[in-house]
C-alpha cells in the first residue's frame, strides 16, 4: 500500500478521501497563503497548492516512499479570487453579491513522489450556483461561523447546501478535493489510485443466511 500525506488542515479534505478509501497522514504545511499576489484565481489556486506541498515534502518524518498532496481552493466570482473571509461582515457581504448567481470553485492540486522527486499539479474547476438567499438567511448562516472556515465563505456538505441550487462539474472539488483528478495524478506518478486504499475487514455475511 502506497502512503499519502495530505498537506492540509481540512477537515472535510480528509473526511472525503476517507470515505474514498484512503487514510491519509495529516502534516499542516504551514505556509504563508499572502505569499502569492496578482494571480488570476486558477494560477493562484494551483500557485497556493504546489506552496503547501513542497513545504511539507521537504521534511524528514514522512512515511518512506510517500506521496505528498497540497491543496488549496477559491471561489472565482467576477474575476477576483475568493478565499476564506476575514471576518462576518465580509462574509455577508460576499454572500449579497453571490446569491442568485454562479461562481467558480478552482481547487489547486500538487502530488509528489517523495520515491523520486517528481511532482505533478493540476486545477480542477466546478461551477456552483447559489440560490437567491434573503437578508435573514445570510444573516442566520454567517451567525453559525461556518462561512468563515472554508473558500468562498459556503459548503456544499454542511449548512451551506440548501444554498447551492447545483453544480457543473466535480462535486467532491467543491468540497476541497477532486478525487478524479487526484486518481489521474498518482497515475501520472506511475502509481495505482487502488494502492492507496487502506486494508478493510473482509465483509461478513448477514445473520440467518445458512451460510
């Protein structure tokens, strides 16, 4: 089984490589995010990951032979690039100029072989439409702090999916990670997507079958 190190604090990264079958060590990278100025949305989201990626590939604590994936994600809306807002008042802001209309989420991705040294990156776009919320609705849901956790200031796998009408596109790179894309980079390394899934009981059979 090939090891995959995920350069991210996300929680929901993690959660939806887990359900895809791969248990990923956890190494924060720790990088400065205002490093990188003046990119348009899906060079900066690409810029940000290849950032996280070799700033964790670089240690020498990592599983022997590892891949190292980085990370990052915006929301394009008229050009500009959207990350986490600083703080609830942008939040509502960003939320009266999304609502009833459609965004970008670009998701960098950068996979390294610390084996060999390559390295590959890739942007992964999904657009999300967003209902036309009212006051009350933006209000109530940047009360919950939630848009101030993730890019773009919305989820589509917690409170914020009442609000996304629909997405074209991979649904699992608006949540912070795109496991097609990232199946065609480990191929790219010459690894199978298949070895990185973590070993499962071998299922039992359902009581009463007389088998």
């Amino acid at each position: 089984m090939t090891s995959l190190v995920l350069a991210s604090a996300s929680p929901a990264r993690l959660a939806t490589l887990r359900s895809a079958g791969v248990e990923p060590v956890v190494i924060v990278s720790g990088v400065d995010e205002s490093q990188l100025e003046g990119l348009a949305p899906a060079d900066l989201a690409r810029g940000l990951a290849e950032l996280k990626c070799a700033a964790v590939a670089q240690r020498d604590d990592l599983p022997e032979g590892a891949l190292v994936l980085g990370c990052d994600s915006v929301l394009e809306l008229d050009g500009e690039a959207l990350g986490k807002p600083a703080d609830a008042e942008e939040a509502v802001r960003r939320w009266h100029a999304m609502r009833g209309r459609s965004g970008v989420l670009r998701t960098g991705h950068c996979l390294r072989d610390t084996a060999t040294g390559r390295t590959v990156s890739a942007t992964a776009s999904t657009t999300v439409h967003f209902a036309d919320v009212s006051d009350d609705e933006i209000a109530a849901y940047v009360a919950t702090g939630e848009p101030l956790l993730v890019a773009g200031a919305f989820t589509v796998d917690g409170l914020g999916g009442a609000f996304v009408t629909g997405i074209e596109g991979d649904h699992h790179n608006v949540v912070g990670v795109s496991l097609p894309l990232l199946r065609e980079l480990t191929a790219e390394l010459g690894h199978s997507w298949t070895a990185l899934w973590s070993p499962r009981p071998a299922p039992h059979p359902p009581a009463g079958t007389g088998r």
